[in-house]
C-alpha cells in the first residue's frame, strides 16, 4: 500500500531486487548513467529511496520524492505479485542464483545491528513474530530459509522474504516492453556491455569520452571505497558500517558450504515454484538463451 501514494512520471525509473540480489549495484549504474559524471545531488541511497521499506513515514518519503527534479530512480523488494504495476515507468529486474543470495544474505544477517533488529520489533502494528536473529549454524538457518515462508503465501525465504517466487513473477512479464531483466552473471563478466544494454532501454544516450569512467565508478571495487555513498543509511544501521554490508560481490561461494542433501532440498523447491527456464536463467543469467 506505500505505492498507493507515488505519482509516477513518464521517464521513472523502478529498480526491481530481492534482497542482496544486486540492488546497490543497479542503483549505482542508473545513477551514473542518469548524473553521467556529474556531481549527484545526494548519496545514492537517498536519491533512490525504498518505497515499500516499513518502518520508514511513507509521506515523508513521497514528499521527497516529490520534490526530485532528476529523471527519478526507486526501489523496490516486492514481487511484481505485490506491486501496482505501472505502464508508464520502466522496471529492471534484477536476478541472482538464490544460493548466491542466500550466502551474502547470511553475511547481512549477522551484521543487523541490535538497534535496527530493535526498530523492527517494535514498529507499531508489525506483522508476524519478532524478526529473529541469533542464528548461529548456517546450515540450520539454510533449512528455514528454503522450507519456509514469512507470509502464509510463500513457501522460502525466511526470515526475510522469497528469492525464488519472486523472480518467477518478474521473468512471467519479461516480455513486457517495460520490464528488462539484468542478471548479476551478466553485470560480472560483462559490466561495460551489461551498462550499455541499460542504458539502451532507458533511451540514455552514451558520451564515450567519460564512458569508461562510468564503468569504473560501478564495479564493487570502486563502489566499497565508496560505500557510504552508495549503501542504505551510509551502512549506519550495520555491524562494521557500509563496508561489511558490501561483502564480497562474487557467486559461488556456496558450493564449499552447502550439503548435497540441502542442495537437492533446493532444487526440490525451485522446481516446485519456477517454470525449467525461469530456473535456468535465475542460475546463469543471459547465457540461458545463447
């Protein structure tokens, strides 16, 4: 219901991610290729707020938002099930392997600050049990994450929300010609193409001579020695600051972790709620359709 209140413009811009799928980073490309080597009026984080984050006073942020005279560029982490589709704007989906997302949003779990885990608790009218946190066994905080749901209507996730039903809803609509899907893979191996493919759809025409510049201030190298700029709060609500929420940025990392009893327990689910090539691109990326 927060988007209840947005007043879309024609030129909006709606980055679409679960959580730790690739957000700040798809925040920080729109964002250079919005300012295009201009000095942004703002850190990242407040120049592309998250509209459906709860705790925050929804006209406030509206307000603010409002009051943008840059080509706007928000946020989101709702499946497009759970979101006011809007024609005029354009989306980008961004995907990630959800066991690539499951091992960064363990590292994120364990820097939640007390006071943020604090502030959610005691939000007024919260939906649910107290967020939990504590876990210390990552193979039991795996097991609850892939075998259940916050909300009644999804089966993974937990404690947070669903990787796998969620990019399902958005690669449904992939064929809508305001929606594009960006892959993390792809934004790895491949971010000058990847940033152009971008660019192309948001009708941001290029200027080569600051080009590579653009590219450099989006890798995660560049962007960790800037991460107050760029990561929620200025890293503020996080054990260690904005560096640790920036941890390491690659994929793979959970192939010398998880078992292969719960990695079949994850194939098991995505086959469950993914159709076979929504599953395949989740997990490669656009080398699906080469």
């Amino acid at each position: 219901t927060y988007w209840d209140g947005f007043k879309p413009r024609s030129d909006d811009v709606v980055i679409a991610t679960s959580a730790k799928g690739g957000t700040t980073w798809m925040q920080t490309i729109v964002a250079n290729l919005i300012f295009q080597g201009q000095e942004a009026p703002g850190p990242v984080w407040q120049l592309s707020p998250w509209i459906d984050f709860r705790p925050a006073d929804i006209k406030e942020k509206l307000a603010l938002i409002e009051e943008q005279t840059h080509r706007r560029f928000v946020k989101t982490h709702l499946p497009l099930d759970g979101l006011i589709y809007l024609p005029e704007v354009k989306y980008i989906y961004v995907g990630r392997d959800a066991r690539d997302i499951f091992m960064s949003l363990w590292n994120h779990h364990k820097l939640l600050s007390p006071e943020l885990v604090e502030s959610i608790n005691s939000f007024p009218d919260r939906v649910g049990d107290p967020f939990p946190t504590g876990q210390d066994d990552i193979h039991e905080f795996f097991h609850e994450w892939i075998t259940r749901g916050w909300f009644p209507w999804e089966r993974e996730g937990y404690p947070y929300w669903s990787v796998i039903h969620h990019a399902q809803t958005w690669y449904a609509y992939r064929h809508l010609p305001n929606i594009l899907l960006v892959h993390f893979n792809d934004l790895l191996t491949d971010l000058d193409g990847e940033m152009r493919r971008i660019a192309e759809y948001l009708g941001v025409e290029i200027n080569e001579e600051i080009w590579p510049i653009l590219v450099d201030s989006a890798t995660f190298k560049t962007m960790k020695g800037n991460a107050e700029q760029v990561v929620p709060g200025g890293g503020r609500p996080f054990v260690g600051g904005a560096r640790s929420f920036l941890f390491k940025g690659t994929n793979g990392r959970w192939m010398n972790v998880l078992s292969v009893d719960e990695l079949a327990l994850y194939e098991k689910t995505v086959a469950e709620i993914m159709t076979p090539d929504s599953a395949r691109w989740l997990e490669q990326g656009r080398a699906t359709f080469q």
